[in-house]
C-alpha cells in the first residue's frame, strides 16, 4: 500500500512508523513548507514528496493518506480524501460538529473506504 502523510509538523513522528511498516510500498510526504519537506526528506530518505493534498489526491498510485493538517481542516480534508478513492487516518479530532462528521461518514459510505 502506498501512502502519503500530509502535514509535517509533528506528523513527522509517524514517517519511521510508516517506513517500516511491512505493507508499506511507497510513502510520499506531503507538506505545504518546502524547507520542512526538503528537510525531512533527507532526514528520514524518503524519495518522494509534493507539497500540496490536491497533488496527493491526484496521485492514482496512492491508496491511503494520514492526515495531520490543521484542526479546522480535518473534516473537510477527510472527506476530500475518502471522495478520492483513498483511505484516510487522521489526526484527532477528525472533526468538531456533529454535521462534520455526519459528513465523513456518509463520505465514507459512498466511497468505500476506511477511516
């Protein structure tokens, strides 16, 4: 499985856990600071990266994103994942109101994926 962790900042914690996870393929770090991705790439070696999720969501060889961009972003970005055809973790909360996540699982339901 290839998967794409989007938003570096202590989401960088998760990069090892993901490079040695066994059904890992590729990871590709997503961040939207280009020192902080440059940085991390070399860090960690990781090959590849992009610096924004519609790259990612554009990407069909991506099968699941982590998510860990910002609060108020969380539930619209769910959701924006699963409607791309990919699975989706994220960072709590996923969302904030009760229509959010009303939203993440009917976004979910109609895609087929995992949250």
């Amino acid at each position: 499985m290839n998967v794409a962790l989007v938003g570096l900042g202590f989401g960088s914690a998760f990069v090892p856990i993901y490079q040695k996870h066994p059904d890992v393929g590729r990871l590709v770090l997503c961040d939207a600071n280009p020192e902080r991705l440059a940085e991390l790439m070399e860090k960690f070696g990781v090959k590849h990266a992009v610096a924004t999720l519609d790259e990612v969501l554009a990407d069909p060889s991506i099968d699941a994103v982590h998510l860990n961009t910002g609060i108020p972003d969380h539930a619209r970005h769910t959701i924006a994942v699963l409607l791309a055809g990919k699975h989706c973790a994220c960072t709590v909360p996923m969302a904030t109101s009760l229509d959010d996540i009303r939203a993440i699982i009917a976004a979910r339901k109609q895609s087929g994926k995992t949250t």
